[in-house]
C-alpha cells in the first residue's frame, strides 16, 4: 500500500523528457496517455461518464494543437503521462489537501497528474446546476500541457470557475497559447475543396452556399473560413460525412460549373465517382446507366490515373489534371484533353519568384470562393496563383503564374489530428 | 454513494459534505493571497499573521478594524509582535491589489464585499503567481473574431 501511494505521488515519478527549445516547459512526445485511477474514481458520476467527460476534455485540446492523447488502462502506472483522480480531503497521497464543498475544485501538476474534489457537485454534460467536470477537465488539462492561469474574460484558464454557456470552446487566444508551446498542426492533404449546394429559404427562394472542407486519409475537416478554424468537433470519418465515396484516399474533387453543366466528382485511383449535391450522397450509377464508379480513362478520355489533384477553371471549362511533373488540361466541352498537352506544370503555371515552385507531385489544387483564387498544395506549403485581378493590379505578373509559397498552418488554421480512439466520439 | 433520487443526480444532498473554510476576513484573506502566489510566502499556514492594527486600510487610517485571527486548521500559526508592522502591512494592501486587478474589481487596497465574494468563488487549487494579466497571444489581433456559433 506505502508502494503504491508512494507511486502516485508526482516526485516519486521519473523525471520526463521535456522540450526546452524556447525556454519553455512542456511535453516533448506528441502522443500522451492518461488514465482515471481506479481508486480515484467520482462518487457522483457513472465510471463510464467520467471517462467520456475525460476523453472529451482531452479531444478538445487535440483539435488545436499537434497533442494527441490515448486512454491507456494496461500499462504499468508509472508509464502512465496523466493521471486523473478524484478525492476529497487529503487525497490519493497528495501533498494538498481539498478544502471541501466550495473554493478549490481541482488542482493540477504541471506536467503531471489531476485531482479533482469530489466534495464539489460536478456534473456532467448538459447538466444545468452544479460544476461542468468538462470544463474544469479541459483547463486543469491546460495547467498539465504548461499554460499557467490567464486572467482574459473568454479564456478557459480563468482560475475562477465561472458557470458555463450551454457550450465552450478554446477560443483564438487559448490556441495561440498552447501552440506557443507544442506549436500549430501541420500535415498532408489528400484534397480541399469547396463544396457548393443549394438551398430553399423559408420564402421559397433557392441560394446557393459553400462550405470549405479539407481531407486527410479517412477524414475531414470543415473549414469555417470565417473563423479562421475548422468546426467544433471535426474531424469527423469521411464516411459519415459523404455517402457512396471511398472511405479514405480521395484524390481528387472536381466541381464542373458551366451554363449546361453542373456536376461533382470525387477521384481515387483508376475511378471517379459523380457526387449528387442535393441528396447528399454518390450517384449509383449515370445518365446512360453505367454504373459508378466509373474508369477515369472512359470518363475523361486521355486523362491518366491515378492522378494526384484536379480543378476546374471556370474562366475556361477546362479540367486541370495534375500527375507528376505535368499537368493535363481537359476541355469538358469537347470532352477530350486540350491540344499540346500534357506540358510541364512549371511551363503551364509558371513561377512568379524564382525556384519558388512546388514543382510537381501536388497533393491538392482548389480554387477558394473566400478568396477567389487558386492554390496548390504541397506538404505542409501552398502556393496561390496570379488570378486576373492581381493581373489587373499588376499587368507583368504572368497568366496562370504561381505566387511565393507559404506555410498551409499560417493561412488555414487549426487543422489538427486527434488519436484514433478519439474519432469516433 | 451520495444520496440522490433524481436521475441527472441533481438532488445530491451537498449538506452532508464538508464544506470549505471562506474567506471571511482579513486573516483568511491573507492565507487566501499566500496560497495562490499573491503573497511570497511557500507555507500559508504557517504564516506569522499581523495583529489586526496593522490590517488598516489606506481608506481609512483613523479607524482600526476588529479582525478575530481564525487559527482553525493552522495550529502551527504563530501571532504577530505587538509591534507594528507595515511592511507586512504594505505587501498584504499591494498583493490585494494585484488580485484586485487580475479579478477586473476595482484596485482600491480595501478588503471590501466585493473582493471577498471573489475570494470565495469556486476556483482552481494552481497558484496565479506568473499568471499573465492580458492577451497572452503574439499574433495579429486582427486576425481573432469572435465565435458566433459554438454548437459543436
């Protein structure tokens, strides 16, 4: 028994690794494990609602930094990067003792463990009266991972626990400061696209809306620009989100918009799948009866696959496919690869800095209505096209050319991975 | 178990549970600023607390207040000298005020209702000291809006 509680106290712990780079603390791994003690557990709460409240709590901080963090119920204590427990009093072999109902609700070691009092009326999600365990989780999480109490209406390191909206989220300073530390997320796109749909108003009037997405692997993000982050509680299974369409993988989305034609696809591998936007799933099969998905080289004849990205270029009804080093320029007019193609990407969307190109071997194109331009996507870089208004601006900017690169994290922000397990909340 | 009947646990008796010491003066106070960095002191409970001259307010220098010291849970406690003390004066009025501060209430140096009623809201056991009293962010402010939406 003096053992194990000798193991719960933080200084018997061996000393973690820390990165020091900017002279500050914090944890060098970007996978942490956390585990609700057994002997720790809340007399107010099922088992089950507190690990969820946990998981939650800990998802939260993934979806805004580079973090990531598994339940680990197996391995030895002393593995263990986080440990969660309720007590009241003296407690669990901690050094500071609970002060009973009221004041001090929890208290957190910095880069340790977490106790919480459990003389304190928590309560669980949705739950009216009492202390929201969420939010007292996620900031007590916030003094694990480094950030110290910040006194800024808004931040959810307030030291005082002040009665939570029907909803909280980190907010645009909270991530800023935990990205201080474990810096932002940065990672592959297999495609961005903006998605447009049409809806009816409640006056009967159709409008037509777009919203961003971005897809990594088997999941995506939606991206609300006007935020400047992606959605609360993203991302979310491909699956789930776009019915019919492979699961993962996805390597191209082309929205052909003409006067005749208005048609999604989505591209993986030899095949391409047309999307129906209204109903919000795959076309089983198209107009003449053939079944999706369907050959790439039957659908757009002369168009290699697999391909890496496509857009459309509304200004000339061409589909630009980009494989390798070259680039195909596709007329869906006559349905057949321009002439004098396929050229060098270099050659057709030519640097505008130069050596300042991504070359070849593109992980997404996608034209923005935010910004009303194109960018190309490459690792963890983008670059911009010259569109006709910088032209406008600046008459020797060339057509088509391809503008200095920049960082994907510094202009879409917040894109984060959450651990495996966490995905499917 | 505590005991319930509602399903959402709402109902949970809290009478039966012990419930923490408030903040109820000056003494309390000061153990209050000790413990969470306000004050430099490693172990508030063994602070050498002022006699109760000494906790006279720059509102009001003619009057002394009658503070009863409260030693419940801090039997290592030791009274202080009957001699005055104003250093120890002057921390307590300034590490008040850096609370006040950091709290949004009003920096008066005065352990007024106001400041006690703060001093007793529910709150993390982390001590402030070091804490940043503004926007800790380096990036272009322009850049932050609001959350209009936060359904998730």
């Amino acid at each position: 028994k003096k053992r194990h509680l000798a193991m719960l106290l933080s200084k018997s712990r061996p000393r973690r690794s820390t990165g020091d780079e900017l002279g500050l603390m914090a944890f060098s791994k970007k996978v942490l494990t956390w585990r609700l003690i057994g002997e720790g557990y809340s007399s107010q709460l099922s088992i089950d609602d507190q690990k969820y409240i946990f998981k939650l709590a800990f998802r939260m901080w993934s979806e805004v930094s580079p973090l990531e963090f598994a339940e680990d119920t197996h391995s030895p204590l002393e593995e263990i990067d986080i440990k969660l427990g309720f007590g009241t009093g003296r407690h669990l072999g901690c050094a500071q003792t609970f002060d009973g109902a009221g004041q001090e609700f929890a208290h957190a070691w910095f880069l340790g463990d977490i106790h919480f009092d459990d003389d304190e009326h928590f309560t669980g999600l949705n739950a009216g009266t009492g202390i929201s365990l969420l939010k007292v989780a996620v900031h007590e999480i916030g003094h694990v991972l480094g950030l110290p109490h910040i006194y800024r209406p808004g931040s959810i390191m307030q030291p005082s626990y002040l009665p939570q909206d029907s909803s909280f989220e980190l907010d645009w300073l909270d991530r800023k400061a935990i990205q201080q530390l474990y810096g932002g997320c940065k990672g592959r796109f297999s495609t961005v696209f903006d998605w447009i749909r049409r809806e009816r108003t409640a006056y009967g009037e159709i409008v037509i809306r777009f919203n961003t997405y971005f897809m990594r692997d088997g999941w995506y993000w939606l991206y609300e620009n006007r935020s400047n982050r992606t959605r609360y509680g993203d991302p979310v299974a491909v699956r789930v989100g776009w019915h019919g369409i492979p699961a993962s993988g996805v390597d191209a989305y082309v929205h052909v918009w003409t006067w005749t034609l208005d048609a999604v696809y989505f591209f993986k591998g030899t095949r391409y799948w047309r999307y129906d936007s209204e109903n919000d799933q795959a076309y089983a099969e198209d107009s003449e009866g053939r079944k999706y998905p369907r050959l790439i080289s039957e659908g757009f004849p002369g168009v290699p696959s697999p391909i890496d990205t496509a857009f459309f270029d509304r200004r000339n009804s061409h589909i630009y496919f980009f494989k390798g080093m070259n680039v195909y320029s596709f007329d869906v007019v006559t349905n057949a690869v321009a002439s004098g193609f396929p050229q060098r990407i270099s050659e057709v969307f030519p640097a505008v800095k130069r050596g300042d190109h991504p070359g070849g071997y593109l992980d997404a194109s996608y034209f923005s209505y935010t910004h009303n331009a194109v960018f190309l996507l490459k690792g963890v870089h983008f670059w911009r096209l010259v569109s006709s208004r910088d032209r406008w601006l600046h008459p020797s900017l060339p057509r088509n050319g391809v503008l200095p690169g920049q960082q994907v994290d510094q202009q879409w922000f917040d894109i984060c991975n959450v651990h495996d397990s966490a995905l499917k909340m | 178990e505590k005991v319930f009947h509602s399903r959402d646990h709402a109902d949970v008796d809290m009478t039966l549970h012990h419930h923490a010491d408030l903040v109820v003066d000056k003494d309390t106070a000061w153990q209050f600023l000790s413990k969470y960095g306000f004050l430099k002191s490693d172990k508030w409970d063994e602070q050498n607390l002022p006699e109760e001259a000494e906790f006279l307010s720059d509102e009001s220098p003619d009057v002394k207040d009658t503070v009863p010291l409260i030693h419940e849970g801090t039997s290592s406690s030791r009274r202080g000298s009957e001699s005055d003390n104003p250093t120890e004066s002057s921390n307590f009025i300034s590490a008040l005020k850096e609370f006040q501060m950091m709290s949004g209430l009003p920096v008066t140096g005065v352990f007024d209702d106001a400041t006690k009623a703060a001093m007793n809201k529910p709150r993390c056991g982390v001590s402030d000291r070091g804490s940043p009293t503004g926007p800790t962010s380096t990036q272009n402010p322009t850049l932050w809006s609001p959350n209009a939406n936060r359904s998730r």
